[in-house]
C-alpha cells in the first residue's frame, strides 16, 4: 500500500547588513549551493541516521535514534488495511519474537504513516467496554485484534517516511548500530505467501545476521512490494 507521501521543503532565507552603497550581486552558484545544503536528507543505503530523529507511539512516548544506538534497528512501514501487511503479519510476529530473544541487540519497530489509518488521533466516544477511547483507536485494535508484538510508531504528514523515502507497506530498513543504513526494501522473495521454503529469501534477516557477525550485507537493495 502506498503512502501518501508529502515532500518536505527547506526554505532558505537570506539577508545581511544594510550597506551605504549597492550590495554586490550574490553568485548563483553558491545559492545553489546553499539551496541544496538546505534541503533534507534522504537516509538511503549508507546514509548515517542522525541521533536527533525522535519517533513517537500512540501515546505519546519518544524514541530517538541516540537511544537506539548500539543496537540493530529494523524498520518496517506498516498499515494494518494493506494487503502485503495482513499476509506478512505472521513472518513479522515471527521475526519479533526471535529478535526479543537477542538480549537487546536488535530492536523491531513498525512505522505508520497512512493518513487514513490515523484519522483518529483524537478519537470521540467510548470503546466496547465503556471505557473513553485512546488516540488511534482503530490502529490499537488492530495490532491487539492480530497479536502484533513490536511498537510501531506514528508519522503523521509522512515527515520519516519523505526522509527515508518509504513507498510501500511493508518497506523495510535495517540500521546498524551506529545508525547506517544497512538496507532498504523488501521485507523478503514471496510477497504472495506461496515459494516453497527452500526457495524463500528473507532479506531483513540477512541483512541483520550479517550486521550481527561484523560482516557485509550482501543485498543491500531490493523493490519494496505492497
């Protein structure tokens, strides 16, 4: 499923001191150059995430990149309505609950940032048992509905998913311990649930076995399905 993905804009603005006579004119090309200096990065393949990227979860609770360090972080963009998400829904709890058994080594998060899925950040009205309504309420009953295992985290505007350049769901990054992008795409070969289990790639799970061992990550790119 594609996110509606909004494209963040630097502005630059540029003054200085009044002068008595006319200022020289500016030399295009450092305004290109300063132009370009401005503009967001994309944290491909290679890219080191910065320590000041801070994430949030449904209640409000942060996670920046600095908190993270020493670990390997696997990023998976998520929507709860996305068809490639409900078939690949079993493969991520199974993933999860064998990175929970690293002793803290490698952390799994899920990312949402569908605008639709995130209508309700201020809910109205109760849930079935009387109680006021969380924020997110329809995210939360679906992650509890199907046993997810991981937190994911919201991104409302698309602000980490245009930083990353996330384009589906699930697309997957995998960030080494000192925040470097390892690898950027598909969760793994068989978005359809139906290679045999001998011709099945699990791409994440490379990538972090390989970051775990000190070595290369031999695929570091793949399209993201979904």
């Amino acid at each position: 499923m594609k996110p509606n993905l909004l494209t963040l804009l630097a502005g630059l603005a540029l003054a200085g001191p009044a002068l008595a006579q006319d200022p020289a004119p500016a030399d295009p090309a450092n305004k290109a150059q300063d132009a370009e200096a401005e503009k967001p990065k994309v944290y491909e393949v290679g890219t080191q995430v910065p320590e000041e990227l801070t994430l949030v979860d449904m209640d409000g609770k942060k996670l920046s990149m600095k908190e993270a360090r020493g670990k390997v972080v696997v990023m998976v963009w998520y929507a709860y309505k996305c068809p490639a998400i409900k078939q690949a829904n079993p493969l991520l709890k199974k993933m999860a609950a064998a990175y929970a058994k690293t002793d803290g080594e490698v952390l799994m998060i899920g990312i949402n940032s569908d605008r639709g899925e995130l209508l309700d950040a201020k809910p109205e009205g109760v849930d079935e048992d009387g109680n006021p309504k969380k924020p997110f309420h329809a995210l939360r009953t679906a992650l509890q509905k199907n046993k997810m295992n991981f937190p994911v985290f919201i991104d409302k505007g698309n602000v980490v998913a245009d930083l990353f350049q996330a384009k589906t769901t699930p697309h997957v990054f995998v960030l080494d311990a000192k925040g470097v992008v390892r690898y950027s795409g598909a969760l793994d070969n068989d978005p359809r649930g139906s290679k045999k289990a001998d011709e099945k790639v699990n791409y994440v799970n490379e990538a972090v076995k390989a970051i775990r061992a000190g070595e290369e990550v031999q695929t570091t790119t793949t399209r993201p399905y979904g």
